[in-house]
C-alpha cells in the first residue's frame, strides 16, 4: 500500500474505481492467503511480524522507485543491482566472521550455498523489477499490486504443493481473490 500510494501522490499516476477496487480486492486477498491459525496467545504479538513486514516491504518499494527515477539509468541496472548484492555479501561474510572468530560458531557451507542460491533469484528479480519500472506503459503502483500479490499467490501455492501445507477455506478465498484483484488492476 506505501508504494501505491506514493505513486498516485508522487508521480501523479492513474487512480480510478477499476484500479482502486482491484487493489483493494488484492489487499484483502493477501491477509486471508497468507493468514494461518496462530498458536500465539496474545493477538497483538500474532499481528506484529505481518504489520512490519507489510510496512518494511512497502518502504522498500518505494525507495527503489525513488532510486529507479533518480539514480538509475537504464544502462545501470545491472550495476545497480550487482552493487546491492556485493554490499549485502560484504555484511553478511562480515558478520559470520566476526560470529567465527569472536562466538566460535561454526561456519557450515550449506548456509553459505543457501545464501547464494537464494541470491541467484533475489538478484535477478531487482533487475527484472527495476526494468519493468522504467517501462514507461507500467506504473508502479500497478506493478508494485501485482509483484506482490503475485509472490503471495506463489509462495501459498509453493507451500501447498512442496511443503504440503493445508488451505483453510479462507486461504482458497483469499488466492482467487488475488487474482481477480490482480486482474482488475491490470485492466485499469
């Protein structure tokens, strides 16, 4: 919702009930996709991590739209991306040396092969999202809706087929309203 709305208010994007109403639809599918029965005894703890994920997500996405329109030519993406991932590998080995070396921990390779594997992916889909952004027939507060809902339908799908995870009605509610929200808001 943050970069939604710093796109309609900052880069005057298109607003209309089209739009609106799919994104709505998008945000109510994503809590009832991603919603799962907490064993948690108080709710407030229970509501926390999904609060500040959805708020830390939607800072993220808004400063790389920020960064996309004022720092980033198109012949730098890669550059641009390639510089996020050494900066974020830099900490990350920085850290697991200084638990190494001051804690004693045990450094496993399968971590570090994780790391990278994930990575692999992560780096492509800034490359992907940031050239999709500097498509001028997107909009971000389009693309940001169907980025994100799209992870959430993909990742419930994901868990469901991999991990065998059970879909209360509410999450098979949620999923097709992802994508009908979806659908509206590329219509708009």
């Amino acid at each position: 919702m943050v970069p939604i709305l710093f796109g309609i208010i900052l880069y005057d994007e298109t607003i209309n009930l089209i739009k609106a109403l799919g994104i709505t639809i998008a945000l109510i599918a994503v809590y009832l996709a991603s919603n799962k029965s907490s064993k948690s005894s108080n709710p407030k703890v229970s509501l926390l991590f999904p609060v500040l994920l959805f708020v830390g997500s939607g800072v993220i996405d808004t400063v790389l739209k920020y960064v996309e329109i004022n720092y980033v030519a198109p012949t730098e993406v890669d550059f641009f991306s390639g510089s996020l991932f050494a900066i974020a590998a830099f900490f990350g080995m920085s850290i697991l040396g200084y638990k190494y070396l001051v804690h004693k921990s045990k450094i496993h390779i399968n971590s570090i092969v994780a790391g990278v594997v994930l990575g692999i992916p992560n780096y492509y889909s800034i490359v992907f999202l940031i050239k999709a952004l500097q498509n001028k027939d997107f909009e971000s507060s389009t693309l940001f809706t169907m980025n994100n809902v799209g992870i959430v339908i993909l990742s419930a799908l994901l868990g469901f087929f991999i991990f065998k995870e059970s879909f209360s009605v509410q999450n098979k509610i949620g999923i097709v309203l992802a994508i009908l929200g979806i659908a509206l808001v590329s219509l708009a």
